[in-house]
C-alpha cells in the first residue's frame, strides 16, 4: 500500500511529554513506512531526545508565519493544540477539491470512564477557516474501547540483566556497583520528596535523578540516610526507555514517561501525575488506580494507592512501602493485559483506514 502523507502538529507546553509524545508517535508511524511531517513551535529537546532522526520523519518549525505547505491526507493535533488557520483553509480548500485530509485531535491519556465514551467521536466544525470540516477524538487508554497505547520498545522488561548491563556501561554510571539498588526519580519538584525518600530509598540505593527541577532541589538538600544521588544526563528516548528497564523501582510522571513504565520495565513504578489547577489530577489517578489494582489482594492494593496519593500530596506520608515482592507480580500481570491490547499506532492506521476507505 502507498504510504500516507501526515501532518502531526504539537505545540510544547511545558517539559518534555508533549513533544516526547508527539515523537513517539511520529518514530513509530515513520517505521510503518508512513510519511510523517512533524510540526513543532520549539523543537529543542529533539537534540538530545531524538539526536539521530527516524526514517519517515521530517521536522517543521512551527512559526508565526508557517510556510503554505499542502496538507497531507492525515492531520493530527495533539492535544487539541489548534493547528494555524492558514493550514485549516487549506485543508477545507482540499475538501472542497473531493479531498478532504482526515482530521484527528489525539487526546491526553487517561484511565477515565468519558475515554471510553468520546474515544471516535466526530466533532463538526461549524465556523472558523475549517468550518464544514469534521474533526475526530482519537483517546489513547488503559482499555479495548480506547485508542490503546503506544507499544515499541516493549520487550525490553523480558531482559532486565540486559539493560542493567547495558546501564553499567554507560560513562555516567563509571563506578556504580554492579548490585546497587537503582530507584529512578524522574519527577516533579514537591514538598513531599523530603518525607518520603527516606522510606522510598533505603540505604544502599542509588537515586537515578535526570537533569530538572527535582535533580536541583534534591542536590540543595540532604539525601536520606545511606543512600547516594546520581545526576544523569538528558537521555535520547530509547535509552531512556532502557534506563526504566534496567532499575529496581521507577518513579515516573506526567503522560509518556508514566506509560513506558508500565510497559518497559518488569518492575513496579509510582507516578507523580502531573499537577491541575482544578484539581482534576486526583481523579485521574484515582481511576487509573482503580484499573491497576482491579482484582488486587488487600492490603496490598491498599498500600499502593497510599503511596500513590502520598506522592502527588493527596495523602499524608504512609508508614511502610508496599512489599516489592507481592506487588511484582501485580505489575507484571497488569503489563502483560496492556501488551494483549492492540497498540495505539496500529489503532490509529486502522481508524484511518476506515474513514479513508
Ligand atoms: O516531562 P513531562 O512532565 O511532560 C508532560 C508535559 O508537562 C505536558 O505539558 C503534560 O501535558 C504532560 O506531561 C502530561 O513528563 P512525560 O510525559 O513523562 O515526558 C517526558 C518525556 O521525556 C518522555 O517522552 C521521555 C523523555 N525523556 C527522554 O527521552 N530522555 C530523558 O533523559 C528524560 C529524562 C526524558
């Protein structure tokens, strides 16, 4: 079959998971054969997370002024990011030719009912340069009835030796003892770190902290007991994925980070959601939990989700951690369901596919 020709269009809020996503998405349609434009208003953090490109991927500045390019036969703005209205006049100029490109808003990841509902959904748009023009809800998700998750680099948790091999062999792990306990920080600066490492991070760990916020605000203080921090370089993306394949524990944020841990590593992870101003963020975690610990034995279920709250602030400091030994198995089982999901590049090939056909 011809490749397709899309437009992927993704404004940087803040950090790295809008482009980190937008990337992904981009490296993994690029290695289907498809055809993929990569729009970006700031495209710095490629030169470390993507120094080598992928085939079939092509970057666009987005400016103030963007060239009048042809859009190609899908358009995706991610995270309802609003791609420029030259773009959408030429994309309702298509339509009217008999070609209308296939517009499709890729939504934020959540584990909420409502993904379930609006996941497909058609959106007409009634005013504006792409008035007459429909837009869909593509939601990735925890569930069949989604859009599903993003799935390369998978098989990574099948070879923990491997990465933890492949970590020690790195320049910035020179002197790391092979048998170190290595905890991943990979977080958000929060009052609440100076309360729970010390139960997170017993001595004899080494705290794997990437470069940001929470690495300074952990080198200002003092780290816990017998414990080490270990400042790591900005990682290109696969190394990073195997960076969360090679640690005993992973401590992950936001959106992209959050899924390749549960995907990349057999081991288990606690996810510092990113903050809303509405508060919004305790729901959404709450009904991730409840997807994640469906079917759990008490108190270990009980447990995780202590510290979960604990760590996004919603709970106070829990007196113990949940066992690592019973939780494995919990996580393992929950990685196992996600990776019997379709993935979410082949569901979105398909969906397109569809409305194409
Ligand atoms: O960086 P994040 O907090 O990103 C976001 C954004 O803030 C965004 O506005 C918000 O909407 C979203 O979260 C929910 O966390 P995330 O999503 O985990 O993105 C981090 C990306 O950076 C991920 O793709 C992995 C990548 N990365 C590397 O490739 N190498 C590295 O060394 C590190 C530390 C990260």
């Amino acid at each position: 079959m011809q490749p397709r020709r899309w437009d992927v269009f993704c404004r940087v809020i803040d950090n790295f998971g809008d482009i980190g996503v937008c990337w992904r998405l981009a490296a993994a349609l690029g290695a289907r054969g498809e055809q993929v434009r990569l729009w970006l208003d700031d495209d710095s953090a490629l030169a470390w997370m993507a120094p080598g490109g992928a085939p079939g991927v092509s970057v666009q500045r987005w400016t103030a002024e963007p060239p009048a390019l042809a859009p190609g036969e899908v358009v995706i703005e991610a995270f309802g990011c609003a791609p420029p209205d030259s773009f959408v006049a030429a994309m309702a100029k298509q339509a009217a030719a008999g070609h209308p490109p296939l517009w499709i808003n890729l939504e934020y990841l959540s584990a909420e009912a409502y993904v379930e509902r609006s996941h497909g959904l058609r959106s007409p748009q009634f005013s504006g340069p792409g008035a007459g023009l429909d837009k869909w809800f593509f939601y990735p998700g925890f569930s069949a009835a989604t859009g599903g998750l993003l799935h390369d680099g998978s098989a990574l948790a099948n070879d923990p030796a491997g990465a933890r091999a492949w970590l020690l062999a790195q320049p910035w792990a020179a002197g790391l003892p092979a048998n170190a306990r290595l905890l991943l920080l990979f977080g958000y600066p929060s009052p609440v770190w100076r309360a729970l490492l010390p139960l997170l991070a017993p001595p004899g760990t080494v705290l794997l902290l990437p470069l940001g916020g929470l690495c300074s605000q952990l080198q200002a203080g003092t780290p816990p007991i017998g414990s080490r921090l270990l400042a790591l370089p900005h990682l290109p993306q696969p190394d990073f994925d195997r960076l969360l394949a090679a640690t005993d524990v992973n401590i992950v944020r936001g959106e992209d980070s959050f899924v390749r841990a549960q995907l990349c590593s057999a081991q288990p992870f606690v996810w510092q959601i990113y903050p809303q101003q509405d508060g919004a963020h305790g729901l959404k975690l709450e009904a991730f939990l409840d997807r994640y610990l469906s079917g759990s034995p008490e108190p270990l279920a009980h447990d995780i989700r202590q510290l979960f709250r604990a760590v996004n602030g919603l709970a106070a400091r829990p007196a113990h951690v949940p066992d690592i030994n019973t939780w494995q198995p919990l996580h393992q089982r929950w990685r196992r369901q996600l990776l019997a999901q379709h993935d979410l590049c082949s569901e979105l090939l398909r969906f397109v596919a569809n409305k194409q056909a």
